[in-house]
C-alpha cells in the first residue's frame, strides 16, 4: 500500500475523529444513530493513517485519548450509563492496541486487488475478534458486576455479544475499504484524463 501524503492523513485522520465523536456517544439499541464505529476506526487508523514513523503510536494515543474523552464527558456530564465503567476500562488500552496495530501490521500488504483486500478483511476479523475477547474478558472478570463468575456464564455472554460487536465492526471496516476502491479509481481515472489531455 502506497503511504498517504501527510495532509491527507491528516485530513482522513479528522474524519475518522468525527466519525468516533459521532458515533461513540450513541451505543447499541439507539435505532436513531449509527452504531459505536470505534472498534473499527481504530483498525482502518492502523491501516490508512500508517507511515511507519513514531507518529503513527502518537496517532494512537490520541485516538485513545479521544475514546477516553468522549466517554468521560458521555458518563460524567450527558447522563449515558456507567455500568461500563469499572476498574476493568484500562483494558480498552491493549483491545484497541489489538485493532491498531493489525492495521498497522497489514497496511504494507494491502492493495485494490482480491488477495491483499482478503487478506486485509481477514486481519480485521482476527483483530476485532482479539479485540473483543480482551475488553469483554476483562469487563467479566475484572470489572467487579458479577459476583460469582464462571466460565460458562462467560462463555454465554461473551457468545451473546461478541458476534454483534465484531458484525458491527467487519460491517464499517468493509464499507470503508469499498469506499476506498471506489476513491482510488475515480481518482486514478481523473487522473489519467488530465494527463491524456
């Protein structure tokens, strides 16, 4: 994968911040708001807003810090629910490392062909799997809301919202990655017609 200008990270990494803003606030259940597209934003930053430099871990950070914020004014000062919220939240650091970083790790192989968009959906998938086995293992064991956990009951739970999370997550990170090719060749083709002209 060709690596993004600077001022084109930069701006898709606006839009990636206002689409978390948009969307973190509003969970699941809300038929009037899209889905949280966190778990999915923080992969396509691993994979578009990649240069292989230390700004890409400060890209990161500030997408957590971000997550963070959001969640504190959501909790804090709108009213949403703290249910969530337990000593288990510090967890989200390495679930969203996860989605991030396997961005980041397959941004060198992925092209607008078949095989490396395969293979990038595949990386997404065992990503936001990983992703979701941390932060929700750790809401259930850690997080102090269940007073006799067990491994069945865990496995029950996590059974009930894991296909949601990553369905919602593979659903966001493949309209991406189709609004990607459709860019890339609308651009390509102006592109061609400039220079033939």
């Amino acid at each position: 994968m060709n690596v993004l200008p600077s001022p084109a990270r930069n701006a898709l990494f606006a839009v990636f911040a206002a689409f978390m803003v948009a969307t973190r606030y509003h969970h699941f259940g809300d038929v009037l708001h899209l889905p949280d597209a966190s778990m999915a934003l923080f992969f396509l930053g691993g994979l578009f807003l990649s240069a292989r430099t230390r700004a890409d871990h400060l890209r990161f950070a500030a997408f957590m810090a971000l997550a963070v914020g959001i969640d504190v004014v959501s909790v804090g000062f709108a009213g949403a629910s703290d249910f969530c919220v337990t000593p288990s939240y510090v967890a989200l650091l390495p679930a969203y490392a996860v989605l991030w970083y396997g961005g980041r790790m397959i941004a060198p192989h992925h092209a607008l062909e078949t095989k490396p968009v395969l293979l990038t959906v595949a990386a997404a998938l065992a990503s936001a799997s990983l992703s979701f086995a941390i932060s929700n293992g750790a809401f259930y064991w850690f997080g102090g809301r269940y007073e006799n956990p067990h491994f069945a009951e865990y496995l029950a739970r996590a059974w009930q919202w894991g296909p949601l999370f990553v369905r919602t997550t593979m659903i966001y990170i493949v309209v991406a990655l189709a609004l990607h090719a459709v860019a890339a060749r609308t651009l390509g083709a102006r592109g061609t017609q400039s220079a033939s002209r």
